[in-house]
C-alpha cells in the first residue's frame, strides 16, 4: 500500500520496545477511561489525554507518540486527525455516526497516515462481518433480518456495527438496506446485534453479545498495537488485523 510508516517513530532499540505511546482523544469518556485502564495489559501507556474541553490539541512535554487513539465524540474527529497528521502517526478511529464532513477528513488522511476506522473493537464482531461476506452469496435466495439492541443512551440508530453488517452483506446482496435493521434501546445493554438468514424450511443464526464493555478497549488497545507496527499510509480495518490472532500477543483480552 505504499511506503513503510516510520516517520517520528523513535527507533524501538533505544527504548522499552514493548512501549507504545498513545494519545487518548475522548479520554474522560467510558471507553476511554477503559481503554487507559487496560493500557498496560497490552504493552500501551497513554502519553497524552484530549478531553472535549480542552483548549490545546495535545498537553505540553508528553512523550513522542506512536499512535492516535480516537473514542470521542463526531467533534472529536477533526480534532483527532489533526494531532495524528500533526506527529505523523497512525489513527485508531472509533466514533460512529459520521456525517460527511468526517468521513472527508478522514479520506484526506489516509493518504498521508495510516487509519483504522472501526465501528466496533470487538474481535468477535470482526470475525462475524468476515463470515457474513462469505455467507452472503450462498444465500441470495433467504430472507435476512438484522438486529440491534443497545443501552439507552446510545445517539446512533442504528448503531455504526449493525450499518456496517448490512454493508459486508450487501458485498453480494442489493436487496438489504439500513432501513431492514430492527433498532431497541434498552437499560444498560452493552451491545447485541443478530443476523438470521432464513431458508424454506431452515434458518441460520448469527449473533455476537458484548457482554462486558472492556471488550471493546481491548480491542482499540489491539489495533493500536497493530498500527504501530511500521504499517503504511492507508485505510485499515479491524478485519485486516485477524492475521495477529495466531499471536499469543494478539488476543490478548
């Protein structure tokens, strides 16, 4: 895809090379707060924090970084890439819901950096998205209905997961659009999407369950580490990241 990413990168020889420096954007958060908790657990520490509030794009006197991590909000997003372009480094991507303006910034971006965009961290969700863009054309002929349950605070809806699972559909299947999602709020839902194909006499059942929130700060955390990997300038995905998990290293979480 290009050049290897190394720029602003200080050479692991000279340092803890199991050290890898974050930046946390949307740091006062519940992911967030999450994600710097579990840091260390993955062989991450975060460097530099960026609250919604704060007036400065990164504290001053941090440690070089090695790569962005983004849990904000959709304000968040420019701000985010900014920093990333600004230390030329990788950017974990983790809002959802982004209107046009992001989605812009972030193709600008990826020609300069690499970016990860990523609806949800959840392995179990990057492992059912890379079933059901295989599944899809062996079923053209089944019914499919796609469900969400999240908590209800949650803005989006659908949520950015459940968009992205009729996207891996529609890879072979024009007939699914956002609007078949059956969305429900509910209490403290972590996160609950369902995929049911069904046949004439038979049904196929997909559903993945979050049951603890951690899972998606390991996630990030995981990707974060891939990222830093020298990786090129680029778009990324949680789905190319499944290689690591023959890695003890990689599945940690």
């Amino acid at each position: 895809m290009g050049r290897t990413f190394t720029k602003n990168v200080v050479d692991r020889s000279e340092r803890d090379p199991a050290s890898i420096r974050l930046c946390l954007v949307g740091a006062e958060g519940r992911l967030g707060r999450l994600v710097a908790e579990l840091a260390s657990e993955h062989n991450c520490k975060v460097v530099a924090t960026v609250g919604r509030d704060d007036s400065e794009p990164v504290p001053e006197g941090h440690e070089p970084l090695d790569v962005v991590i983004d849990v904000s909000s959709l304000q968040g997003v420019h701000r985010s890439v900014a920093i990333a372009e600004a230390h030329e480094v990788p950017l974990l991507e983790c809002v959802t819901g982004l209107d046009e303006s992001a989605k812009a910034v972030l193709l600008m971006a990826e020609s300069k950096i690499p970016v990860l965009q990523a609806s949800n961290t959840a392995i179990g969700v990057a492992i059912l998205r890379t079933a059901l863009r295989s599944i899809g054309r062996l079923t053209d002929s089944w019914t499919v209905t796609i469900s969400e349950t999240h908590h209800e605070k949650k803005i989006d809806r659908p949520s950015g997961t459940a968009r992205s699972l009729v996207k891996d559909l529609q890879i072979t299947r024009k007939d699914i659009e956002d609007e078949d999602i059956v969305s429900k709020r509910v209490g403290e839902v972590v996160g609950e999407h369902e995929v049911t194909f069904t046949g004439d006499d038979e049904v196929i059942r997909f559903q993945h369950e979050a049951i603890d929130r951690r899972v998606f700060a390991h996630g990030a955390l995981r990707a974060a580490s891939w990222l830093a990997k020298g990786r090129a300038p680029g778009r990324y995905s949680i789905e190319d990241t499944l290689g690591d998990l023959g890695d003890p290293q990689g599945i940690t979480g």
